[in-house]
C-alpha cells in the first residue's frame, strides 16, 4: 500500500544531485531532482491520504489507526521534501465503520486513484494543472509500524480499539497476549468472550468490538470464532485425483517461492518469504488450474503451511467448508414432515425474544396448540430496526445493482415454489384456510407477487424535464426515484403468507430494508418466509420479523424515529390510531388497507348461474375472512327469491371440516375471539329484524367452525347493513326492477369504499355503474379477480395507498428533483 510512482522518467544521475526519499514495500529509494524534474512537464506522485495529514508510509493504515472519518488521496507535485509538494487534486471518501485497508483500497482509493492519475494528466496536457502550496497546519507524518510497536493497549474505549487493529491489518498485524478460558487478555478492562461470530473485546467504555481472525506467533491464522477447537480437525485421507491434484499446487508453490530448495508439507508460504502480492498469485494460479474451487486470500492466510493448504483447498473442493446453516428452532407438527421457526428474525438470525417470553398459537381447527412462539418486546424492535438501518445505511443491500435486487426477489420467489406445499400446510394449520386455497392463492399468489415485482427492480427511474426559468436554455431538470430507508410493515390474519408478500414484495424492490409484524395469532408462514429469506442470500438486516401483540411491536413501530414509511393493513379504527402515531412521532408516509363494506349489485338480466357462482365467492370466500367481501348484495327484486333459493340450495352441499382434507369446502375461521364476534353479529341482525334464510350458527364440532350464513330482508338502517362481518354472513337488500340510480345511492351510502360489483349483461349498464361506485376496485361479471400487475387499494375510510401493479412501487420510493445549468 505505500508504494508510489511517478511519471516515466530514466533512472539514474549524479552522485551529488539533490536526493529525494521514497518508500516502497521492502526498500527504500534515493531519487535525485534532476531525474524528478527531468520531464518536460515536471513529475507528479499518487499519495493515499489528504495531505498534508499522513506524510509518509502506510498512509491507509494510520487513516484508519486515528479513526479518521474520511478517507482520500491526493496527487501532488514532487519536490525534494517528503510528500510536500504542491497539490495537483484531491478526492475523499467516507470511511465506513467496517472499513479495512483492503476495503478502502479497492472501493475507493485505487479505482478512482487510477481516474485521477488520468485527469491530472488532462490537466497539465492542457495547461490547466493547478500547484495549491500544501500548508503545515495540521502536517502529520508517521512511520512504517513494525511488530515491536504493535500491541493493542486495550485500557481505551472500544472505537479506539477497533481502529488500532483494523488499522494495523494483517501486516504487522495489532497483536496481544492472551491466555486460559476465559480469555485473560493482557491490559484489557474484562476478559474477551469467544462466540460462534468471532472473539469479543470490551472497551473501557463498557462497549463491544467483533474481532474475525486471529493469528499466533508461527504466523498460522485462524477464525477468531475457532480458538479453542483449532486444533480438532481431523486430517483427511486424499483420493489418488486429489493426491494428484495437490503434487500439481506443491509445483505452483514452487514456481512463487524459487528461494525454497523444496516444498515440504510443513514448508510455511509466509516464513519462505512470500508477501502479499503471492498471496493473489497463489490463489490466481490455483484457481486456474483447478475451475470451479471458491478460493480466496484470506484462505491462505488461515492454512499457511502446504499442508494445511491442501487439507483447506480439498476440503473446499468437497465442499466441506460450506457456511453453517441458518440455526433454526424447528418445531415438528402432527407427525407432518413441516419445519416451522418459531422465534423473532433479526439480523438474518432467528433468536428467543430479548424478555424470554412466547405464546401458544393455535390450530382453528380443534383448538390445539400448534406450538409457542416468541412473544417480542419492545427491546426486540429496536434492535430490529437498528439492524434494519445498518443494512439500508452500510450494507450491501443499499449498494447493489437493482438487477443484482432482482435476481435475489426471484431466486426468493423460486424457494417460496419449491417449498409451497409446505408453506401451504403451515398457512392452513395457523389460520384454517382449506388447504387448497392456501396452496393456489394464499402461497400462489405470493409467488407470483414477488415474481413481479422482481422484475422491476432494474426498471425504476425517474424523468427528464425541459424548464424555461433561465436564458440562453442550458439547463436540465431530472428526477430520481429512491427508496425511504426502514419501512415497517403490519399484516393481518385472514391471509397471513399473501399480505406480506404484497406490501414487502414492492417495498423490497424499491430498495429498502423492512421490520414485518404479523398477526399475532398467524405468525409461522411469516417465520418460514424468514428462513426461505435468509437461504435466497437475502443479506441480514434486510428482512426482520417479529411476532407479538399489536399493542407493544405495533405501536412502538409506529413511534419508531428511524423508520420512515408503515403500511398497515387491518381494521379502520386501528389505521386511524396508526396514521395519528405515525404523525406525531416523525410524520413517516403511511400507507392503508381497512375496512370495507364492499356492494355487490346484481340485476335482472345478469346470467344467473354465473351469479350465484360468483354471489357466493364474493362472500364465502376464504370463509369470509376476506378484505374486498362483498359485505352486502343488492339484489333486482324480480330475480330476488330465485336468486336466495339457488345460493341456500348449494350451501347445503358445501362440506365443512378439516382445512386439510382436499374435499373440505369450508374451514374453520381464524381464531376463537372472531368467531364468537361472528355470532353476537348474527344476534344482532335477528334482533333488529332481519329474516336469518341459512346457518348463523357455530358448527357442533370441536374447532371454531360457523356456518355460511344468509340474511334477508336487510333494511338500510340495520347494524349488519352497515358493518363488516368479516365472516360467512351473506346480507341481502331487494332493490325495485330498474331503479339503477336508486341502488348506486344505496350502494355508496357508506364510509367504506374498498371493492364494489355488477351483474348485468348489458354493458352500457356496467359501465354506467362501475364509473359511479365509489371504490378502489369494481368487478363487472366477477368477483375477487385480483391481479398482481391491477393496483389494490381502497377509498373514503377503507383506506389510501395502493399495493400490488406499478403504483404499489410508488408507496415505498421518494422523488427527488435535481437540476443542473451546464
């Protein structure tokens, strides 16, 4: 990192010429100023530091060493002092919290160095090079650090500490004594603990540092995280292939180390004097002879002995040195071959909540526990959008190539097909959905929705704008698209796998990073969906679930300072205590999904057995557990009891039992507090006069099964004309044949206004219908035909904000508007 070049000029001159110092990996050298000041144009030196801080060797280092924070180079004129010549330009860079001398040197100073070189080089061409004179306010020059000066003094707060080792690299490396289990380390405040992670370092300050790799004295290194079993892997027995293989890296090994007599199996790379600069040719060669093997530098800095080596390269070629798998707390049920986690997802780990506390989810289908689950706190949030941020902020997320984006979502989508039976299976135990359904559309549709949205990850961009405000018209106003940074996200139970895929599908796309709360009673798809998550090489921090109540994970994401954009979608009154939380904590965009008192208008002259078909999935449908039901039909009066008659008749065929029976029709709704709510609407309709045609019964069964429900006879004044039941509860109002202006004021007399149908034939009535109903979507001659490209959303108090199509990507990006005169 420290060695430098200047532009062409000869070697050599005068033994008594004025001599200039330069320092290069392993030499020094004596430059005289007549060879510097030779060319025509003068000379010019690339420096990794903002001068006049950092003069000297090992600029990256001591950057990092003082904890600077910003990085740079400089190219400068050379002169006869040590980096003190006038100043050609000067780029600078943020310096990461993760940041490393490789890190810095390969995102910034090198590529862009190499950019530089070739402006300066424009520049001085073109006679516009300035020659800034450096100042000595603020000079600084430090040396080559050597092992002897090395040392971490750990009696110093945890930031400090961090710098002086990641700034000391591998080369010569910050080093310590340490000795027994605990690790005593020597000067620091309390002993280091190792973990599965890495070793861990406490600061003066109380605070924590993760240090990776550790090497020992014989300059072997290993995984921080392997300390105490380093020496427990057994060797493996090579095939004659791989014997072979190795005899062919023993030659490789010969050919970088030509001062090694021979390449013995204890021979050591780095005692035999190779240097960094062998280390990439080592792994460049290697991979070139044998294709296909993921060797990288570090590997050879953790086997350093030929022997060692070949166990590591072989055991890569098996592969055997695979990451460890995702730790997950499984949870068997039935005797079914169905793996649930079952605790929160943070950071790409699946972990107990920080109070220890879970709760029993429960079967719907006979009232049994399924398992327990974590119970998250408010403490498990603010973790998980911490994680969240750092991901959005530092990651990789925020820095990949939207199709790179794209190609994760599909490899996800891909996980989500291939493990559908099991996610439909674990969709129907939780929330009762026949399992049927749940394989076509509650997990069907989730698929197809991240499928979707994939595809435009890489097609988000904003627009070109002629402005007129300026003469002569050189300007150019464009827009960007950007993503908002953390979203929360809030689902509901009636379709626990399909919510989340809708709203975090778009948000993904856009570009940011997300804390999901499910419902609290519907939580493992949304668990499962974790883990597929994680195994799609979605990186940590950018998905996080917690599973909890509504009351604490709910509304301390609405409160959350950090997060920036909650979609929510649930009851009415909730979205209005959310959107009013959302406002006063720190005004984050809001999207909602609520209520609905969905109409459906059926006329005389519909097809009549394509409305009975389709009358009865507008409201028993997912049990009526379902957003956009159709809460009330409005039926022309001449077709009215012909119409009841048809829908009770097939009713009596409809079976109901065990969501997982294929044959079952009709499951069990999603918890034991709905459907007692179901029941008491039921009393309510009889009470006020409504004639009860079908069902409004509990099935006599074990589990929470009702019976699909008919009302007629239902006045506009009643209760059960005005509100949702959210259940399989058909309301029925006559309407006088012809009176169309007379139920479209019937129809739109609500608050609600989330999803809306016609039956007709005639289509200058469909359309004269459909462009007065006062809701987000209208089905003419169907019902629930939802889309992932059509946008979702509804109007009045069922809500703002769209999901699914094009407008859901529009929900979790901000535009900015950049003008520039040129």
């Amino acid at each position: 990192m420290t060695g430098r070049r200047c532009s062409s000029s000869p070697a050599g001159g005068s033994r008594g010429s004025p001599s200039r110092r330069w320092w290069m990996p392993t030499r020094r050298w004596f430059i005289p100023m007549n060879i510097i000041d030779n060319p025509r144009h003068g000379s010019i030196i690339y420096h990794p530091s903002l001068l006049p801080l950092h003069r000297g060797a090992s600029a990256i280092n001591w950057t990092l060493i003082h904890g600077d924070k910003k990085a740079g180079f400089t190219v400068f004129w050379a002169d006869d002092g040590l980096d003190t010549g006038p100043i050609l330009l000067q780029r600078e860079c943020a310096v990461e919290p993760t940041d490393t001398v490789d890190t810095l040197y390969n995102r910034f100073l090198f590529p862009e160095g190499i950019k530089a070189m070739v402006e300066s080089v424009q520049l001085i061409a073109d006679g516009k090079a300035p020659r800034v004179p450096q100042t000595e306010e603020g000079a600084s020059y430090e040396g080559i650090q050597k092992k002897s000066n090395a040392k971490v003094n750990l009696a110093q707060p945890a930031e400090a500490v961090h710098n002086w080792i990641r700034g000391h690299d591998k080369v010569p490396g910050a080093w310590t004594v340490i000795d027994g289990q605990p690790l005593e380390i020597a000067g620091a405040p309390q002993p280091g603990l190792v973990t599965k992670n890495g070793l861990v370092l406490y600061g003066t300050d109380g605070k924590a540092l993760l240090v990776k790799n550790l090497q020992f004295d014989d300059g072997k290194m290993i995984p921080a995280s392997k300390y105490f079993s380093s020496g427990e892997s057994s060797s493996l027995e090579l095939t004659a292939d791989e014997e072979k293989m190795a005899e062919e890296i023993r030659d490789i090994w010969k050919g970088i180390l030509s001062n090694v007599p021979a390449v013995e199996d204890t021979t050591d790379f780095f005692k035999s004097g190779a240097a960094s600069m062998d280390v990439v040719r080592l792994v460049e060669e290697v991979k070139q002879k044998c294709a296909g093997v993921q060797l990288q530098n570090e590997d050879v800095y953790m086997a350093t002995t030929f022997q060692d080596f070949i166990q590591m390269f072989v055991r890569k070629l098996r592969g055997e040195d695979q990451e460890e798998e995702l730790v997950i707390d499984y949870v068997k049920v039935n005797n079914m071959t169905v793996k649930m986690p079952t605790q929160c997802f943070i950071n790409g780990k699946f972990e107990d909540a920080e109070n220890g506390k879970s709760y029993e989810t429960i079967n719907p289908t006979d009232g049994s526990v399924i398992c327990k689950v974590s119970y998250a706190s408010v403490g498990d949030v603010d973790r998980a959008v911490a994680a969240a941020k750092e991901a959005y902020d530092n990651g990789p997320w925020g820095k990949m190539n939207p199709r790179d984006r794209g190609s994760l979502l599909y490899k996800l989508a891909d996980l989500m097909e291939e493990h559908q039976e099991e996610l439909a299976t674990i969709e129907s135990m939780d929330s009762g959905a026949v399992y049927t359904l749940a394989l076509k559309t509650h997990v069907g549709m989730s698929i197809q929705t991240f499928r979707y949205f994939a595809g435009w990850c890489d097609k988000i961009h904003g627009k070109t704008i002629p402005i007129n405000q300026a003469r002569p018209n050189r300007n150019l106003t464009f827009t960007k698209r950007e993503p908002l940074g953390v979203c929360a996200i809030i689902i509901p139970w009636n379709y626990p796998l399909m919510m989340l895929a809708w709203k975090s599908a778009a948000c993904l796309a856009a570009g940011n990073t997300l804390v999901l709360k499910p419902a609290q009673v519907t939580p493992l798809t949304a668990l499962k969906f974790a883990e597929l998550s994680a195994k799609a090489g979605i990186p940590k921090g950018v998905i996080n679930i917690l599973p909890g109540s509504g009351g604490m994970v709910g509304q301390r994401l609405c409160d959350h300072p950090d997060i920036r954009k909650l979609g929510f979608t649930g009851s009415t009154p909730i979205g209005k205590q959310i959107m009013k939380s959302c406002a006063l904590s720190n005004l984050k965009k809001v999207s909602l999904e609520l209520g609905g008192k969905s109409p459906l208008i059926i006329f005389s002259d519909c097809d009549m057995d394509k409305a009975v078909r389709m009358g009865m999935s507008s409201v028993y449908f997912n049990k009526g557990e379902n957003c956009i039901a159709a809460g009330r039909l409005f039926v022309e009066e001449s077709i009215h009891d012909e119409f009841i008659s048809r829908v009770v008749e097939e009713l009596k065929k409809m079976k109901i039992g065990d969501p997982l029976d294929r044959s079952t029709d009709h499951g069990p709704q999603n918890h034991k507090a709905h459907m007692d709510k179901l029941l008491e609407y039921c009393e309510v309709g009889l009470k006020e006069g409504a004639t009860l045609v079908y069902g409004g019964k509990q099935v006599d069964m074990p589990g929470f099964f009702m019976e699909p429900t008919v009302f007629t006879d239902v006045e506009d004044h009643m209760f059960i004309a005005k509100e949702e039941s959210f259940g399989p509860v058909m309301v029925v109002s006559k309407f006088k044949d012809g009176d169309v202006d007379g139920v479209l004021q019937r129809a739109n007399a609500t608050e609600y206004g989330l999803a809306s149908g016609v039956f007709t034939r005639d289509i200058n009535k469909a359309m004269y219908v459909s462009e007065r109903l006062e809701a987000g979507t209208v089905f003419i001659n169907t019902y629930n035909k939802t889309d992932v490209a059509s946008p979702f959303g509804g109007f009045k108090q069922s809500g703002f904000g769209k999901d699914l199509g094009e407008d859901a990507l529009l929900e979790y990006l901000k535009t900015k508007a950049v003008t520039v005169e040129y």
